[in-house]
C-alpha cells in the first residue's frame, strides 16, 4: 500500500462525494469538509487520482 496519501476523508471508505466539492457525505459523521481526519479513516486506493505521468526528457533524442 502507497504510504504518500493523506488520512482524509477525500480518501476514505466510509466518505462519498456530496454536491460539494468541499464537502463529503460520510457514513458515519454525516456532513464533513473534504480535508475532515477521524480515527475510524479505511483507505479506498479507488478514490485516490493517480499522478500523471512523468513525461520523458528529449535532450538526448537525435534530431530527424
């Protein structure tokens, strides 16, 4: 499991997206911020957006 995500409810199990982009609909506090932390947190990896990727340097390519 990727250690580098943040413990918010942006990232929980227990949180749904509300109307909101500021806001979560949690399971079990009911309306929370985005950024809200709780002890009860289960990461979902399915929530998390992945970077995009590195884009690889051109300075060494032959010129056609």
């Amino acid at each position: 499991m990727d250690a580098e995500y943040e413990k918010i409810c942006l990232y929980c199990e227990h949180a749904a997206p509300s109307y909101d982009s500021e806001r979560m609909l949690c399971d079990l506090r009911g309306i929370v911020g985005a950024g809200h932390k709780c002890r009860k947190f289960i990461y979902d990896p399915l929530k998390r957006i992945p970077r995009p990727p590195k884009k690889p340097e051109l300075d060494g390519m032959p010129e056609i």
